[in-house]
C-alpha cells in the first residue's frame, strides 16, 4: 500500500472532496494545504494588512501558529494561532486574496514546515498545489486531478451558494481564473503537474468513480 499520496490540481478540479474520501477509504491522515494557506490569508484580512506588502506578510508569517486537527465525527480542522478557523476559510474575501498570499516566498518556507513534517510521519493524503512537486517530490503516489474550467467554476457557485454567499457564476469563473493565472506564473513553487503525476479528469465523472480509480492506484504492487 502507498503510504504518501499527493493530490494536486487546480481549484474546482474536486481535490478536496476526492482526497479526503480516499484519505478516509486508507485510515490516512487528510493534510489540506490549500486550508493552511487560507488561514494565513484570513490573519492577513483581519490584521487589516494588504495581502500584497510581502514584507509585512512575511513578517506575520513568522508570528503566526497553523495546525491541523480532528473535530467531532473526524471532520479536519484548521486552527489558526490556537482558534478552529476553519467556517471562515471559504470565504470569497479570502478567495480573492490567498494567492497573491500563498505566492510569498516566507510564507511558503513558514507552511512546507508544517507540512513535511506531517508528510514525513506516513499514511497521509496531502492535498494542494505543489505537494507532488515540493512538500512530498519522493510521494509514493502522486495524482493531479484537473476538471474543464466551466465545470470548475459550476461546482465552487454551488459550494459557495450553499454556504449562502451571494455571487454569481460569472463572478466565479472570472476568480477562478484570476486564480489559477495567480497560481501557475508565480516563482515559489508554482502549480505545476509532477512530471510523474497520473492525470485523471474529473469532468462528468462521479466522485466515487474518481476515488475508486486513485485507490486502484494506491492498491497497485501489493
Ligand atoms: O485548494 P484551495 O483552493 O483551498 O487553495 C487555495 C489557494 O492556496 C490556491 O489557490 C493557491 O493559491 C494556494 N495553495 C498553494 N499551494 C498549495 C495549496 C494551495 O499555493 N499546496
């Protein structure tokens, strides 16, 4: 059995919901980096700081304490500085905003901490950007899922619809864009398929048909 997965891809492609399945399927460890990211964005809002002073974000980076945790019934938790931040992750303010954050150099080295030290411990699901190519290059199973831009953007309205936002699928699909432009031209540790990554797209696909594909994968060579 693989015993470090990464999942990475675009956002919308359906990492969360597919990593965490088969992170539950294994009895893995679920390590959401993208959430970590969030929650640094989310100190950056409320510190009142803009998001594009690298300096002062840097700074903040180097204050601030970012864990993962279990809450009732295994639902993963972020807690920012000691607090459970994670009802205020998805918020479209932070939407807008994490990855002008996430492309500040101090800010990565601050994460990848965290996150290879979790890596390094097994049985774990990683789950973002760059796990495949930064925090886990020796994964023992890497996977990029990717999704049509249209589909993506239809799946964050309804995520976002649900949780009672008001925005529209144009506005959506226009951040989504902005977004991965953001995530792939960036310097540090840009969105980029592993050169080994096995590529699924998930358009038009049920997520158990996804989830059952990738443990297939973990499942093969025993
Ligand atoms: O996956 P999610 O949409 O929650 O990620 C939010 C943002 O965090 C991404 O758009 C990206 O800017 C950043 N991110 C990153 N590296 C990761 C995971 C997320 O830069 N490994």
């Amino acid at each position: 059995m693989k015993r470090v997965i990464a999942i990475d891809g675009p956002a919308g492609a359906g990492k969360s919901t597919v990593a965490r399945r088969v992170a539950t399927a294994l009895g893995y460890l679920y390590v959401d980096t993208g959430a970590m990211y969030r929650a640094m964005t989310l100190k950056v809002l409320r510190c009142g700081i803009d998001p594009a002073d690298r300096q002062r974000v840097a700074q903040l980076a180097q204050e601030t304490d970012i864990a993962l945790a279990t809450g009732p019934e295994g639902a993963p938790q972020v807690v920012l500085d000691g607090v459970d931040v994670t009802a205020h992750l998805r918020e479209p303010g932070v939407d807008l905003a994490v990855s002008q954050v996430a492309a500040i150099p101090e800010v990565r080295e601050r994460l990848l901490e965290v996150q290879r030290a979790l890596a390094r411990r097994g049985r774990v699901v990683l789950e973002g950007r760059d796990t495949g190519t930064h925090v886990a290059p020796d994964a023992d199973l890497k996977v990029f899922l990717t999704a049509s831009p249209e589909e993506r953007a239809r799946r964050r309205y309804r995520e976002l619809v649900a949780a009672g936002h008001a925005v529209t699928l144009d506005q959506v699909m226009e951040a989504l864009r902005q977004r991965d432009r953001q995530d792939m031209t960036r310097t540090a540790a840009p969105l980029q398929r592993a050169a080994d990554a096995i590529e699924i797209d998930t358009t038009g696909r049920t997520v158990d048909a996804v989830v059952e594909e990738i443990l297939r994968y973990c499942r093969e060579g025993e």
